[in-house]
C-alpha cells in the first residue's frame, strides 16, 4: 500500500501553495489525520480523511489517491472527495465575495493612490448626500 507524508499530500494536491505552509499548518495542529491531530512526518495513505482548518474554514477530505509529484488542479481533484459540509462551503463563498468586492475603476489607473482613498472613504462616511431631497428642476437662464 502506498504511503506519502501528510504535509506533501496536502502539497501535492494543492490544498497549501506551498509545502511549508502544510509543513507549518500541521505543527500549529490545523491538520488531523481520522480525527487525530498529526505531525507533518505523518504517512497517510488512500480512504484516509483529512480534516483541515485553513483560516477559519474547516475543510474535508477523504484521499482517493497518492500522488508523487505536485500536478495541476484538473487532476489533483480526482485524488481527493470533498467532503466539506454545505455551511462551510457558503462561509467560503462568503469569504471570497467580501475580498474580491472592490471599487470599480477603469482599467489603466493603478491602485488608487492614498489621496483617493482618503476621498472615497469620506465621500462613503458623509451621510448628507443620502438625507437630502434630490429632485432635478429643469432651470431656465433667462
């Protein structure tokens, strides 16, 4: 039966970026083996399930498959079943909406610079502009 070390499956089928990362996220106990918390030196091999917790999100896993040597995402996903439940998946979504919600500016001009900030930051806090009464009178220059 073929085993691999837990921190370098969690590479392999890029749940981490990196493996230093999976290395870190097992001795900080955010990795555990059928429910054990587990050292990065830990050899996992198929049907086992992984339980990750990645920056508040608790991730699951059950291995369907070893890899070697690090592949891209269309096939790491067919060595591993999700087994993350539907609330953590939503808090994910969530996650992700609130990070990518930005500013629309057209395209070309950068980050805004601290000026801008400064002024969109102001112009969301004025609340005046919200209160008042807009109608647009047609007026004649006579």
């Amino acid at each position: 039966m073929e085993k691999i070390r837990i921190d370098k499956w969690l590479w392999t089928v890029r749940i981490f970026k990196s493996r230093s990362i999976a290395t870190q996220a097992c001795k900080s106990g955010k990795i555990k083996v059928n429910a054990s918390k587990c050292k990065p030196a830990r050899m996992v091999t198929v049907n086992d399930l992984i339980s990750v917790d990645k920056k508040g999100l608790k991730l699951e896993f059950k291995i369907l498959e070893i890899l070697k040597s690090r592949v891209g995402f269309s096939i790491a996903k067919d060595c591993y079943e999700d087994l993350t439940s539907i609330e953590e998946r939503e808090k994910f979504k969530a996650f992700h909406g609130r990070r990518l919600s930005g500013e629309d500016r057209e395209i070309g001009l950068g980050r805004p610079t601290k000026r801008d900030r400064r002024e969109l930051e102001t112009f969301k806090d004025n609340d005046e502009w919200k209160d008042e009464d807009w109608s647009y009178d047609m007026v004649d220059d006579e």
